[in-house]
C-alpha cells in the first residue's frame, strides 16, 4: 500500500491550496509550547502524553497502596479509619486498572504500534487526540472527591450492588465513579477503534497479518477485546446511574431489583479486562525476549493464535469470579472447565518464550531481566490461577489475601514488569537516549526483590482465613508476621519503583545519546534514526518477512534499491503528507468534563433547590461537546506536504509545503 | 559494565539488600507458612472444609510439578545460552530457527492432561459441596442466617417459641456436632458473605436471591467466622462464631436457649457494691486476652462453656439498675429480652416485654463469648465500652447512627456500666 494513495491532497499548487480552508487549523510546524501540545495529533506526542498521565496515575495508586500497607502493617492499627481505608482500597485498584496500567499500554500501542507496522501515523490521528483527552477527563471526574466533602469512592472497585446505591451511598462519591468510569469507557472504545482500523489498513507493503509483530497482534486483539467487553460495563453504569438520579429499579432491592445483574455485566466486561491488562504485557515481552536471544520468537503462528484464543476464552468465564454465589452445580462446573481451558494457551505462550531463549545467545540487559521476571512471576500467578479454576477449592479462596497475591503476581509481576521492560527497551528510540545499564539493574533487583517479600506472604495469610477489604484485623488468628513483612516488602517495591523513575528522569535529560537501533532490534521501530521524525518513515519500508528490520539488516543491496524507487515515486506525488494539529478532540473532551460534573458532582438534592444549575451545566457540557465535534467536522481533513532532505534523525532537514 | 547479572557491581547491592530484609523481618515469627490460625483453611474440621482442602492440594502438587519442570528448563535456558562476553554478543547470531511443531503440540497435549487431573476431582467437589449427600438430607439440621450491616442473625427453625417467633441469636452460631447442618443464608441489606473456613467455604447472601451451603463439625469446638464480601464501613469488624457441640449437650443449649432470660432479683434492702468505673480503652484496642490466643492452654470451646456458667457474685442492684435503663433508654426498641417486662417512665405504669427486632436478640447475651459481631471479647468491662461509645468502637454501625443519633439516645459512662451489668447476667 503506497501511503500516497491514502491522501486525497493533491500536489502542488492545487485548488487545495487555493481554497481557503473554513476553518483556521494550527500547523505542526510549531513544535513546542502549550498549544502544540493541546492540538497535537501526532501519535508519538499522544502516546508520550498517555504514559506521563498513566506514570502519575501509577504514583497516586503506589502512594494509596502504601497507605493501605501501612495500615496493615500491625493487627488493629489506626492509621486509617475504616471509611479512609475503604477508600483507599477502592482508589487503588480503581487507579491502577484504569488510570495507570491501560492508559501505560495505550501509551505503547500509540507510539509503537505504527512504528512497527511501517505507518506514519494511526488511522484517525484526532480521534486519537480525542481519546487522550477524555482519558484525562475520566481521570479527573474519579479523582476530583479527593478535594470534596463527599470524598473519593469506597465501593470497591467492582462496585458491587447494592453498596452502590443511593440507599446505602447516598453521597456524590459513587456518582463520580461511575461517570469517571463511563468517560474511560469512552476514551477506551475509541481508542481501540482507531488501534484496529489503523492495524488492519495502515499496514506497510508487505506487511501480512501474519509477518505482524506479536506487539501489534496483542494491540489488534486487545483492541477487539475493549470493544466486545467495554459495551457491558457502559450498560452498567448507565443503569447504576438512572437508579442513583432518577429512581429507576434496576438493582433496587426494594422494587424487585437484582443486585446480581451487577455481577453479570461488571465481570462480562472485568474478566476480558484481566486481558485487557495481560495480553499487551505479553506483546512487549515477546518483543523484548528475541531481540536479546538474537533469534526470532519460537512457534510464532501459535503464539499469535494462543493470544487470541485467550481472548475468546476471556468472554467465557466471567462467572468465575462468582463462584461463591450460588449458581448451582453445572454452572459452576463448565465456567471451572472453561477457566482450566485458558491455562492451555497461556501455557503455550511460556513455553515458546523459553523456545525463544533455547540456543540463543542471551545479553542480559535491564529489559532482558524484566522479561525474564516476568515470565517466573507470570508462571506463579498462572499457577494460583489454576487453584482458583478449582470452584470448591476457590471458595475457600475467594475474597481472601490469597486471590490478592494470585493477582498482583499477575498484574505487577506480569503487566507492570513487561510495562517497566518496554519502558526501559524503547527509551533509547523514544528519546535517543540510553538507559545506565547499573541502576537499571539495581532497580530490577529492588523492584523484584520488594515485590516477592511483599506478596509471597500474602498466598499464606489468605489460606490462614484473612479476608480481603478489611481495615484491621486480630492479633490471635496468626496474621501478623506476614502482614508486617508484606508493609516492610512494600517499602522496598516503593524503593526499586523509585529508583527505576528517578533514572529515566535523568536520562531523559542528561543519558548517554546513542544511534539508532541501539539494541540491534529486529522489528521496524529500530529502522528510523531516534528520536524519531514526525513523519516516522521517510520512505514506507517494503516488508519481505517476519521481523522486517532484521531481514533489512541482512539484505542490504536489494533494500536500498528499493527504498530509492520507492521514494521516488513519493517524492512525484508531493511528498509526505502530515496533518494538520486540531484543537476541537481537546474541546469535545472539555465538553465531556463540563458535562460530567453536571450529572455526578453537583448536587443534586431538590430542597437545596440546585437542580437547576445541575442540569444547565449537564447541558452546557452537551452544547460545547456537540459545538466542538461539529467543528471538527468542518475544519476538513487538510494537511501539508514534507519533503525530508537529509534523514539526519531529527527531521530538521524536512523542507515543509504548506497547503 | 553493562553484562550480566552476576556483574561485580551489582552483587553487593543485591547482597545489602538480602542481609537489610532479613533483619528487618528478624522481629517477626516467622511460623506464618504453617497457617494454623483460629480461622485457617488450612486445618478442617469437617468434611466439606476437608474436601475443599484436598482439592486445594490436588491443584497445588500439580502446579507445583509443572513449576519445577517449566522452571528449571527455563533456569537452565537462562544460564546455558547467557552470552558471557562482549565477543558472544557480537558473535555471528545464533540459527534463526522458528519452532517445531511437534514440540509445541506435545506441551499442549501435556498441559490438557495435567488438567484433567485436577479437572476430575473438581467435578466431583463441585457436587459433593453443593448440598447435604442425599443418604444424611434426612439428618441435617437447619439453620436460617442472615447478614445485617454489620451483624448475623441465626435463626432455628426447627425451635418454635411459645410466642411464635423462631429461637434466634446474634453473631454466635451454636450447632450440634457429627451431623450435617444447612444453612439458609439470606440478606437485608447488601450482599455479605458466610464463611467459617475450618468447616466450608463461603457463600453469598445477596439480595433477592435464597442461598445455602451445608457444612458439617465432626467433633465439638468453636470455630472462627468473618463476613468475606465487601459490605461497607464495617466490613472488617462483621465477624461471628460457630460452636458445635455434643448431641445430648446441644440440646441442653437449646432447652436453655428456649427458655426465658435469667432473672437476678435485688434483694429488698441489699445495697449496691462499688460501681465499676468504665475502663479506658484505646481506640484501635480490640484485641481479645490471652486466653484466646493461637497457643493458649485452655480450648476456645472450654471458654465458651465457662462463659454459660452464672458467676459466683452479682452486684444485683447494679444489675436491677441496668435493667430499668435497658427499658427507659429505649434499647427495647431494637432487642429482644424474652420472659421479661419492665416499665419505661414514658409509658407510665404498664409493664411492657423488650420484643425489638432491628437488632440481636439479647435474651441470652452473657453466655456469647464475643459481643459487637465477633469484634470485642464479652466481658462487663467491653460491654460498657461499646454501650458507651458505640461510634467509636465499630465505624457506622446502626446502633449508633439509628438509635444514638437517630433517637437523640444519651447514655453515660456509669449508666453504660450499670446496662452491663445486667447484659452479663443473662446467661
């Protein structure tokens, strides 16, 4: 596909240019101040701008841990009150899902995924834009209780029924939550709407599904699974949100209601959502894992296959997670059965990492480490996965410490290792600067060690019968020791997470620089000089096999010669055509925020008389939200042309046209 | 620098951080992994905790084969093909080999049959813990409990008072031992969850939907039991017991049980003894005495069974006292105190029963080892505390929010100590 015949500019002096554009649309010739940023559609800056949200977030939910540690940190502390703590927990495992883990992947699939598949940008750069910012928007609705009366929210973050009701919540904190979670939901879909169509039509030549990298077959089916799975939890909270604000009767218990319905439709979407979070994790780790064995990743079509396979299966054991409410025997026979069934392809993935490392020759570098944690960290949470497939065994296990330490092995030595080793493994292409291989050991070794005091004890605290979401507990029922070595182990996890980010800051202004492909990667994302252009690619690459770059690096004759014709032929049809920036995605988003406060923070209780203003700001919201996309709609698609002279790494060569 | 893991540099590191955790953790017990705790899954008392556990082993001795066989191929890996210098990472790269198919179909193969090992023994759990075995349905015993924030009632079907109602008690569930028991589980409120984890697993009570579990003692003793779903402020602090006892002892319980509460009459002219003051408890000060710790020498049921006997000497004015401001501070409103009447001032001369439903039936409290559910151990000293400052021994809970401050309550310290004096007497 020649990515000329994807514009429908045409060259010079066309009646592009001659035409007054309806519209004023800032250029991406400014490239730095707040404005360029505010408007950028650019996937890089995007995906750049999600991983400092998602890092923030990744702090608050750390610092909410700690807390919560604390805490626990001796049988009936204080640290807390109960209703802190509440808070504490629901926050935590609400921020670190939605606001720090997700948006850290998105951050990936933004800045890489195009990279690896030879494309200039996503298929939709400003609803891109658009997803960032009510990203943004969502976390500022879930987290603006902090600074209320009412207080951040205490539902847990399953947010069961009926705790979730206006008879049993009656504060704005729940509404909050729900709004924060349904922008998310928003920014999610259209994210991941732009990830597929971006991967199944922006592709390079010769860039066949399956020559994808396994990165890019994760985002496509990560992507799928936050489309098929988000819907289920919108439903939800639409109706937790009519029966909060207009009396409606869906989980009311009173009128008939079933708080089970809650269940249903939170874990149709939650258990594709343990996915959501895993299966980029997986994608990056099978990036790293044959770039450092200098060989190509073992059994590749049925490592892609098992990764999607795993997302099937995710849809078909949402009751798992509902074990102990009385389904009956044969339902919780074949979701058991269904639960064992994902063991099988996530085994298949292990065991062709460990293929992938067979006969290779191993260099040990940080992200090597990381992915090398994370496939025996993932092996432990996968194996007390297993236990919990064992329904009557689970319901010993359900809702105690040990299903806590089953899932933050999967999720902090699973998802957050492989997010750290990316990280770590791009930085270098990201900001062409490399990474101190010593610290970065150190903080692997801190992080690994901090993790594993912290949350091996768990396993056994939880088999000795200590509930989770429980704000103290007794000196005499043998909790103590593990609990104070899971608060110190906590410490030293808070440590090693310390020191990884104090490095990267520094790095980013003071690393050592390096050229390009500094890891002798394989994949097309190494083939551009660092940091890389806004244009990506000054000549779409032509893909002849799996890892495209490595059989670049091996052809050398035969690449160059296409690359000239290729450009060539660029070159007569005008150029590189980039986009202009656009402020209305920031805009539309802005109206969602407006929008949101209207229905969940303000209040609402009639005798305060403030319906009033609630439901003028709701509308205001609507007004700026429907303004901005119809703005959006008019400024049309223009652009302008680039002619990159010299590809000397930092695009200062590109001679620009403006249309 | 930048090489392998064993670099000299980063070694030290690695070493101070080993030496700092392990001094750290040196002021710790560290007898945890044996998990023997009063409220344990890890050592039954009964055959479907005990089934549960074995499953639970099944998984854990599979995995564990899987683990080591997975991961020592993985360590091998790891430091067979780990390039040791400079010159083995600049080396021709190694064979670009892409898989073998054989290989990866024996693995999955593999992994389906372990399994299928665990696979069988589910099923069978699965229906073996569903219900009461078909062959003892006629002998199970049933018990009707219901989760309240932040309390359980248990109720008995199967003991009809003389008033109608059912025999009733709060948080301590007494059942008789060697037969199975079934348990109807029921909410009012928000879904809480029944779980004593040396008997059974949990399961839910959820709004508008009837559960059960059954579980069975097969030996007298007292067990230890906590709510295991998210419920609200309380969560935490919403615990219960279950006793089993003896077959010819339980039905002593629950001839006593049956009947009313233990009166103790003041003597005409006995004069009131030195009124305890109300102790001073730190706020975050639950934990129970010595006597119910993990390795005490007395038995938990032993306790229990001491807590059923009537002291050797009442303070029975005291008690007299207490009683009358258990009518006039409204607390009939809520509790139950069956075969007793008092009269309130607002209601002027008519003798009026306590028949409160909102909260625990009392009418029997004293002979409970744990008052404020499972939360404080049941002595005149605790049972002032939480009379007196409800708020401040279990966060939200009704009694303080709907009574207290609902009803415009006040009760102080001495009149607190005075309604604990009389709680306890009603063995």
């Amino acid at each position: 596909m020649d990515a000329t015949i994807k514009t429908h500019f045409t060259d010079k002096g066309s009646a592009a240019s001659n035409r007054p554009s309806l519209l004023w649309r800032p250029s991406t010739s400014t490239k730095t101040g707040l404005m360029s940023w505010l408007t950028t559609v650019d996937h890089k800056r995007i995906g750049f701008l999600y991983g400092v949200f998602a890092l923030f977030f990744f702090l608050v939910g750390g610092v909410e841990a700690l807390l919560i540690r604390l805490q626990l940190a001796v049988p009936n502390n204080d640290v807390l009150t109960a209703q802190q703590y509440n808070t504490m927990f629901t926050m935590h495992g609400t921020t670190m899902i939605f606001l720090a883990v997700m948006p850290l992947s998105a951050a990936f699939f933004n800045y890489i995924m195009p990279l690896q598949i030879g494309a200039r940008d996503v298929a939709f750069p400003r609803l891109n834009a658009f997803s960032l910012w009510t990203f943004v928007v969502g976390a500022i609705i879930l987290n603006i209780g902090w600074f209320m009366k009412d207080g951040a929210p205490d539902g847990g973050w399953v947010g069961y029924s009926p705790l979730t009701s206006k008879q049993f919540n009656a504060d704005h904190s729940i509404d909050m939550w729900v709004m924060g979670l349904q922008l998310l939901g928003v920014a999610s879909i259209a994210a991941s709407l732009n990830f597929i169509v971006t991967i199944i039509n922006m592709r390079a030549p010769g860039m066949t599904m399956m020559r994808l990298p396994v990165f890019v077959w994760m985002t496509l089916v990560t992507a799928f699974l936050i489309v098929l799975s988000f819907p289920a939890i919108t439903i939800a909270l639409v109706e937790v949100m009519m029966d909060r604000l207009f009396g409606t009767n869906f989980f009311e218990v009173s009128h008939g209601g079933m708080p089970i319905l809650w269940q249903h439709l939170f874990w149709v979407f939650g258990h594709p959502e343990v996915y959501i979070l895993i299966l980029p994790a997986m994608g990056i780790i099978s990036e790293i894992l044959p770039c450092f064995s200098r060989k190509p990743l073992y059994g590749y079509p049925i490592v892609v296959f098992s990764g999607a396979c795993i997302g099937f299966l995710g849809f078909a054991v949402w009751s798992h997670h509902m074990f102990t409410t009385g389904m009956g025997k044969v339902a919780t026979a074949a979701f058991s059965l269904a639960t064992m069934c994902i063991a099988v392809p996530t085994g298949v993935k292990i065991f062709n990492w460990i293929g992938t490392l067979w006969a290779g020759h191993l260099k040990m570098r940080t992200p090597m480490m990381f992915a090398l944690g994370f496939i025996w960290m993932f092996m432990i949470g996968g194996f007390s996965g297993v236990m919990h497939s064992a329904a009557p065994a689970d319901a010993q296990q359900q809702d105690s410490y040990f299903v806590i330490a089953h899932f933050h092995y999967v999720l902090i030595g699973g998802s957050i290792f492989a997010l750290l080793a990316g990280i770590h493994y791009w930085f270098p292409l990201m900001f062409g600067r490399m990474v101190n291989e010593f610290w970065g050991k150190v903080s692997f070794w801190v992080i690994f060690a901090g993790f594993n005091i912290t949350f091996f004890p768990l396993h056994f605290v939880g088999l000795n019968g200590m509930p989770r979401r429980t704000f103290t507990y007794d000196s005499n029922l043998g909790w103590n020791a593990p609990n104070q070595i899971a608060t110190i182990g906590a410490f030293i996890l808070a440590t090693g997470i310390g020191i990884y980010f104090t490095l990267m800051i520094y790095t980013y202004f003071k690393g050592q620089k390096v050229g390009r492909d500094h890891w002798d990667g394989r994949t097309l994302e190494w083939s551009i000089p660092n940091p890389p252009p806004e244009y990506n690619f000054k000549v779409i690459p032509q893909v002849h096999a799996r890892d495209a770059f490595w059989y670049e690096k091996h052809h050398q004759a035969e690449i160059a010669a296409e690359k000239a014709a290729s450009e060539k032929a660029e070159s007569e049809h005008g150029g590189i055509h980039m986009p202009f920036s656009s402020i209305w995605p920031l805009m539309c988003s802005v109206g969602l925020l407006v929008g949101a406060i209207g229905v969940s923070v303000l209040n609402h209780d009639p005798r305060e008389g403030f319906w009033g203003v609630k439901i003028a700001t709701a509308l205001v919201g609507g007004v700026i939200l429907f303004f901005s996309a119809y703005m959006w709609a008019l400024e049309g698609n223009e652009g302008y042309h680039l002619h990159p002279e010299e590809d000397d790494g930092h695009g200062h060569g590109a001679k620009q046209a403006h249309h | 620098m930048h090489s392998i893991l064993s670099s000299r540099t980063s070694r030290p590191v690695i070493s101070l951080l080993a030496l700092g955790s392990l001094l750290l953790l040196s002021g710790c017990d560290l007898n945890f992994w044996k998990m023997t705790g009063h409220q344990t899954t890890m050592v039954t008392a009964g055959p479907v905790a005990k089934s549960q556990l074995d499953l639970f082993y099944v998984t854990c001795w599979v995995t564990l084969v899987i683990f080591i066989l997975v991961g020592s191929v993985l360590a091998y890996a790891t430091f067979k093909f780990k390039a040791r210098s400079d010159a083995d990472e600049h080396a021709e790269p190694p064979p670009q080999s892409h898989g073998n198919p054989l290989v990866e179909m024996s693995l999955i193969a593999a992994s389906v049959l372990s399994l299928v090992i665990i696979a069988i023994p589910t099923l069978k759990g699965i229906w073996y813990t569903h219900d009461v075995p078909e062959a003892q349905a006629a002998n199970a015993y049933n018990i009707n409990a219901t989760g309240y924030q932040w309390w359980f009632k248990f109720e008995y079907p199967a003991e009809k008072l003389d008033n109608g109602m059912l025999l009733s008690t709060g948080n301590e569930l007494v059942i008789p031992a060697g037969r199975p028991v079934r348990i109807q589980i029921r909410t009012t409120d928000v879904i809480h969850s029944f779980w004593v984890p040396k008997l059974a697993g949990k399961v839910d009570m959820i709004p508008n939907r009837g559960n059960f579990l059954w579980l069975q003692a097969d030996e007298g003793g007292y067990f230890w039991g906590q709510c295991a779903e998210y419920c609200g402020d309380s969560h935490a602090v919403m615990r219960f017991r279950v006793i089993a006892l003896a077959p010819m002892e339980f039905a002593a319980w629950v001839a006593n049980q049956k009947g009313p509460a233990r009166g103790v009459v003041a003597a005409t002219g006995a004069t009131a003894g030195a009124r305890p003051q109300l102790a001073n408890f730190k706020k975050n000060e639950y934990g129970f005495t010595a006597k119910w710790a993990e390795d005490a020498t007395v038995s938990p049921l032993q306790n229990w069974q001491d807590q059923q006997k009537a002291p050797a000497s009442e303070d029975t004015v005291l008690i007299a006292e207490g009683k009358n401001l258990f009518w006039n501070k409204s607390c009939i409103g809520c509790h139950t105190v069956r075969g007793m009447t008092g009269r309130m001032a607002a209601t002027g001369d008519a003798a009026i029963p306590a028949m409160g439903v909102a909260g625990p039936d009392l009418t029997h409290v004293g002979a409970r080892t744990s008052i404020a559910a499972g939360l404080l151990e049941n002595t005149p000293a605790q049972l002032a505390r939480w009379i007196a400052h409800p708020d401040q021994v279990k966060p939200g809970n009704k009694m303080y929010v709907t009574g207290y401050q609902g009803m415009g309550i006040k009760i102080s310290d001495p009149e607190a100590v005075a309604i604990a004096a009389f709680l306890s007497s009603l063995k």
